[in-house]
C-alpha cells in the first residue's frame, strides 16, 4: 500500500506546514481556568503537554486533569512531562478535582495521570477515589479516564474497571516496531493485553486508545496496530500528528508531517474497519473535544 501521506521533516525547519494554524483561544477563559487549577494544586495535562487544543477544549466545557502529581516515574521520548522521583500521592487531590470540575461547570471530564511505578497499586485507587468524588458532587458529569497500564496488574484494572467510567482509555502510542524506541519503560504486548482486559471487564464502557503519526512508521504498520487495537475490544481510536516537545535527545524528532487529507484516509479506513469513532487530524490528541466522541459513539452503538 503507497500512499501520499505528507512531508519529510527537516531537522532545520521551523515553520511547521499551514494545516496547523489554529485560532487565537480566549485568553481571559484559560487564565482564570489556571487560576483556579493552580489554587486546588491541581494538574491539567492540557498544560503539561503544551496541548495546542487547550483553548478549544476548555471554552466547549471538556478538560482533562492530571492527577497523582506532575512527575512521571517513566520517560517516554514523546512526552513533556518531567520524569524523575515524584512526590507523595496527595490524599486532597480527588476533591480538589471534584471542586474544580463543579465550579467550572464542566460537562465532560478527562481524567489522566503520570505513572507511578512507585506505588502499590500504580495509582488506580487514586483514579477511583477521583471518580466517586465527582459523582458525589456532579452525578451529571460524565468521565472519561485515560490511563497508564499499571504495569497490567490484575488488581488494579480489577479496582478501576468498577468505578464504572464511562470511557475507559489507554494510549498504544505508535506501531509495535517502534514502540520499544519510543516507550521504554513500555511493552506494545502489554498495552494490548491491558486494553482487552479492560474490554472483558467493562461490557457498559467504551474502550478507546491513540496513535501518533509522524514517527516513521510506514502504512502498513498503522493498519496493523489499528487491527490490533480493533482486536482487544477497543471501540474509539484517536490518531493526531506527533511534533516532538523539544529538540534535545530526549524526545524523538518527527520523521514526517503527515497531510489532513492523509489523516481523513485513516479516519475513514477505521470507520470501515469496525471502530464505532475515529477522530483523526494534526492537531488531535487522545483527549481533544473527548465529549464529542463518546457522543459519537453512543450515537452509532444505540439499539
């Protein structure tokens, strides 16, 4: 299979290709947000990541907080979040996010975290106490979580799975032949076997994962990885371009920019693969507009 699928990247480049304009977001919307982020000592993986839809998700009401602290105990060669030695599990952090999420009138929250192979349980109990502080004040709001792979503890998918979320994410991040460059700390295999149990565990959940392009993977490999995604049950797939967060060796550069045209081929082959909602673009991340695809996918899964 050859495809036109967009453009070499130039380690000398600066300007990034024109499909990634975005519009200029509402300031006043996003600095009263991290005002009130930062009062609750709370996280948000939108600024972590240097998210480039920040502006976007917070004026339609979706955010996504990262919570278990802002330090990763893993360093993934596509992520800005710090990795190193992070700091004790905060016991106030579930309500803190349970206040935000109801003072911001939020109708749809992401919840994610950074790894904490330092803990027991890798921090599922933390997303489960999250989830129930926020029904307990919001029994509206809807919750999609998006988490590490707990290093596939049977315990602790066990414990997540019957906080019942109604989405119910983990990232496969790339194709199986460069996940070992791209996730150390990681196993492509695990990822896999983490979202089928997920699948067996929650009938009543969608399970959803992402794919970044722009890796050096070739067509073949993206269908392959998505077939194996379609394999463990997973029902909603994102697919965004990667942009590397620095230029220093800890991050992998970009190997090509992929076109829209080429991201929409992809949207529509894993529609017609099986897979109840794809989002797919350059500026898509496994988090962007996430209402709009759990929405999307009640849609086409209704009786």
């Amino acid at each position: 299979m050859t495809m036109l699928t967009g453009q070499k990247f130039d380690s000398g480049l600066v300007k990034l290709p024109e499909w990634f304009r975005v519009e200029v977001p509402d300031m006043d919307k996003i600095r009263d947000m991290k005002a009130l982020f930062k009062a609750g000592r709370l996280h948000t993986v939108c600024e972590s990541a240097h998210c480039p839809n920040m502006g976007t998700c917070w004026k339609e009401g979706v955010a996504t907080f990262m919570i278990l602290g802002g330090t990763c105990t893993r360093a993934c060669r596509f992520c800005s979040v710090p990795a190193g030695r992070p700091d004790l599990v905060d016991a106030e952090e579930p309500q803190n996010v349970a206040l935000a999420v109801k003072e911001l009138a939020l109708r749809y929250v992401v919840i994610t975290s950074v790894a904490r192979d330092d803990v027991e349980d890798e921090g599922a109990g933390q997303f489960v106490r999250t989830i129930a502080a926020i029904r307990s004040l919001t029994p509206e709001v809807k919750i999609e979580v998006l988490v590490p792979d707990f290093s596939a503890k049977e315990e602790s998918l066990k414990i997540l799975s019957a906080a019942a979320p109604e989405v119910i994410a983990h990232n496969i991040e790339t194709v199986r032949r460069l996940s070992p460059r791209v996730r150390p700390q990681a196993l492509h295999e695990r990822s896999l076997a983490v979202l089928r149990a997920f699948s067996k565990l929650n009938p009543g959940s969608f399970v959803k994962s992402s794919v970044m392009l722009g890796l050096g993977e070739t067509d073949e490999e993206i269908l392959e990885v998505m077939k194996e995604l379609l394999a463990t049950g997973c029902r909603i797939l994102t697919i965004g371009q990667y942009l590397a967060p620095t230029r220093t060796k800890r991050h992998l550069p970009v190997e090509k920019f992929y076109s829209p045209g080429a991201f929409e081929y992809w949207r529509q082959k894993g529609l017609e693969m099986g897979f109840v909602h794809v989002e797919s673009g350059p500026l898509v991340r496994s988090s962007y507009i996430a209402e709009r695809g759990f929405q999307a996918a009640q849609r086409r899964t209704a009786p």
